[in-house]
C-alpha cells in the first residue's frame, strides 16, 4: 500500500508505506519516507525510541504525549522543565553542542533537530534516522502549521495535532482583531550585551507583524537571522508605539540585562516608554524555542497582553 502527503511543497514530503499488512496508523512494517530540506530519510512509523534535539520538536512530543529518551538539558526552558531532572531522559548537552556519544548509546529509532544543528547533521544521520525541522520565517503561520503535521503523521496522532492547531489559530484570530482595532506601531528588538538588533516582517519574529497584525514602525529592515544591528537613537527617532524586547542574554548567559541599560535616556523619550508600553518577551520561548504548539500559543498570550 501506499499514499502520499505533501506536507510542505518547499520544504517535507511524506510517503507511507506499508510493507506488511500495516497502515499509516502505525501498526508493525510501516515505514515514512521524509523528504526534507536537507535529505531523504526512511523512518519507523510511531517509533519508541526518540530523542529531540530542539525545543520546538520536543514541545511537539510532549504535548502528543510521546516519550523521548534524551534532550539537551544546557538551556533547557522552564515551561518543560520537567525532562530537566527525569533520569529516565539523558541530558545531551546543549542545542548547539550534542553528546555523540550518549547520544549513540540511547539506540534511537528517530531523532529530531532544527538548524542550530544543521552542521552535525551528517554525523547525526549516522546514528539514525533524522528528522529536519526547520520553521520558514518568510511564511511562519502556514510553515508551523506544516511542520507540526508531521509529527501528527510520524506518530498517528494526525487527529490530535489538527484539534491543537484549531485552538490556536483560534486564539491568533481574536488577538488579531483585538491589535488590528487599536493604534499604534510596533518595533521587535533584540537585546544583546548592550547592542540592539531590530527585526521586522519575513524576519524570525516577523510573527508579531504578519500573524497578529501588529503595524510596524518601520519599513524595510533588514531580514535577517541576527537581525539588523540599530542604535538606541535609532529607536528613539522611530518612535515606536509598542516596543518588544527579547533579552538574549538571559538564555544564553543566564543573565538577565539590567532593565536600566535597555530603558536609557534615548529609549525613554519613545511613546512606547512614556505610555508602559516597552514588553519584554520571554526569551525562552521567543529564542530558544519560537515554533512549537507550545510556544506558539505562547507568543500570541505575550503580545496581546500589550493590547
């Protein structure tokens, strides 16, 4: 037997087969045929062994209820703080640094990453098969939607990821009206060892202009992983309305800005300063993580908060 499910036409493309009596719900001899971006891989249907190298793949697992067996425990996020002391869950170091050798002694039958690993993926391959996930910022909503299905199809759990996806894009739809009915204008930025980086549509938090209608100050930035590097006069002569912070420090050094370095005499005379309204993101779910049903969900409460 066989059918196919053109998950994304950019990016993943599944063939199940049934190689014995099975079908695509998972029973013995099914395998996925995964045509991501980065290779073409034959995976177990709903296999036991898995392990997640990303949080937005782990976010998936966890919310199907499916057990994995090692994550990278370094900057785990408090929202699944639960894998961080389980023994029965290996730590494998960190998002961009994986220990091979734990990592090839857990046997997975899957293993999932994001393009934090995107070099190791050769050696990752060696280990078992390896799933691609990797979030398109120039289409986010539609490339989430996309790529959570494929662990609804990986695991026959196609029901369940559906009813999630509903709530969600539920939930996008109110605060969507509730944005677009008021005034004002929008600048993300990310806070970095005194530098600030500003990101705008198509960007990796373009999310907040595209999906939840949020106008932006300005026009034309620069889209980029990293951003486009600004200057705290920058800010103030955009003037933004509402202004987003994401502190990456916090998750990558553990140390939070100190509040005053961001908020400075040039930042002080914004709108968004005068009128309360600087917000800062939770940098866990905005950095770290960003495209999982979690996390997604998430954003959408963060930002319209400031609504």
């Amino acid at each position: 037997m066989k059918n196919i499910l053109k998950i994304s036409a950019l990016a993943l493309a599944i063939a199940i087969t049934a190689c014995n009596k099975g079908t695509s719900d998972g029973d013995a001899g099914d395998t996925l045929t995964l045509i991501h971006e980065l290779d073409t891989v034959q995976v177990k249907a709903s296999p036991k062994r898995v392990v997640a190298l990303d949080y937005v793949s782990l976010e998936n697992l966890d919310v199907l209820g499916i057990k994995v067996l090692g994550v990278p425990k370094e900057q785990l996020p408090k929202y699944l703080s639960k894998y961080k002391d389980d023994p029965e869950v290996a730590d494998l170091g960190s998002v961009k640094e994986i220990n091979f050798e734990k990592l090839a002694a857990l046997n997975p039958d899957v293993i999932f990453m994001s393009e934090r690993l995107e070099s190791s993926y050769p050696e990752l391959k060696k280990i078992a098969p390896t799933v691609f996930v990797k979030i398109s910022q120039e289409d986010f909503l539609n490339s989430f939607r996309e790529k959570t299905r494929v662990f609804g199809t990986i695991f026959g759990k196609e029901k369940e990821v559906d009813a999630e996806l509903s709530r969600i894009d539920e939930k996008i739809k109110a605060a969507r009206e509730k944005i677009e009915a008021a005034s004002g204008k929008g600048l993300i930025t990310l806070y970095n060892g005194g530098k600030f980086t500003a990101y705008g549509k198509g960007s990796r938090f373009g999310f907040i202009h595209e999906s939840l209608g949020v106008k932006p100050a300005v026009e034309n930035l620069e889209v980029s992983r990293h951003g486009q590097p600004v200057s705290s006069e920058f800010i103030q002569q955009t003037n933004p309305d509402y202004l987003f912070v994401i502190d990456r420090g916090a998750v990558v050094n553990k140390k939070a800005a100190d509040k005053s370095e961001i908020e400075n005499v040039l930042v002080q005379q914004t709108n968004a300063y005068k009128n309360g309204k600087i917000i800062y993101l939770n940098p866990e779910i905005w950095y770290l993580a960003g495209g999982g049903l979690l996390s997604v969900s998430a954003m959408v409460d963060e930002v319209v908060k400031a609504f």
